[in-house]
C-alpha cells in the first residue's frame, strides 16, 4: 500500500479557487499545484473549477464546483484538524479562518490543551484548531 493516498476532497458551490488561494496564503509551505476549468463550449458553467489540487503546510488537498443542484450539503460531522505549534500559528489561523465565518467553539483551554477552537470558514470547511 505504499502508493496509496487519503487526500481531502473540497466540493463548493463556485468558490473552489477562491477558497484554495484563500487557504494558500494562510498555512506555511503551501502553494496551488494545478487548476483546471470548465471552458465555455464544455457541460457546465464555463469558468467553474473541474479540479484544483494544493497543498497545505505538506498536506495534499483537492477542490472542485458543483452545480447548486447537486451541491452535497456540508457537515461540521467532518472537520480538518490542525495542531497548531505555538500561540502565534493558532491566534493567525484562528482570525484567519473565523473572519467571514462562524465560531462554534473556542478559543478556551480544554484539560491539558492550551487552547482548542472549533471554526466553520466563510466557505463552508470546519476546521478543529489545537495548540498544545
């Protein structure tokens, strides 16, 4: 199994570039690797992404748009979780990811933990946010 990979899959409704660059600018040792569009003689809206693929911070991700129709409801059931190394990562992904967005939980110190945040960004992704 040495070839296979997990890679967390984004499906948004026309925002999959927007979020991509958005998540970019925020994690160390990120970059866009490879976007592709829908043209406009092709099935679809033209200009929608068929497929984005980025890393974060290391961390392999993909993204693509869906039509409303069919769009799958997003869940705070499943989250990204992010283990923050000091106070500083976690204040800058905190204010990054809440701007626009919703605090479910947090920041507070949960048992040994400094601080724990839940987040739902402005597009959607839940995010577990934890400094040691």
């Amino acid at each position: 199994m040495s070839g296979q990979r997990i890679v967390p899959f984004l499906t948004l409704p026309g925002t999959a570039e927007e979020a991509m660059h958005f998540y970019v600018s925020i994690f160390p040792n990120s970059s866009v690797t490879s976007l592709t569009k829908i043209d406009e003689d092709e099935r679809g809206e033209g200009g929608r992404v068929v497929n984005a693929q980025f890393v974060l911070n290391g961390q392999d991700f993909m993204a693509m748009d869906m039509e409303e129709d069919f769009l799958p409801d997003m869940t705070w059931a499943v989250s990204l979780y992010v283990d923050c190394e000091d106070e500083a990562s976690f204040d800058n992904y905190f204010d990054s990811l809440s701007a626009d967005g919703v605090v479910m939980m947090g920041p507070e110190a949960v048992g040994e933990l400094r601080a724990v945040a839940w987040v739902t960004d402005q597009f959607g992704v839940t995010w577990q946010l934890v400094w040691k």
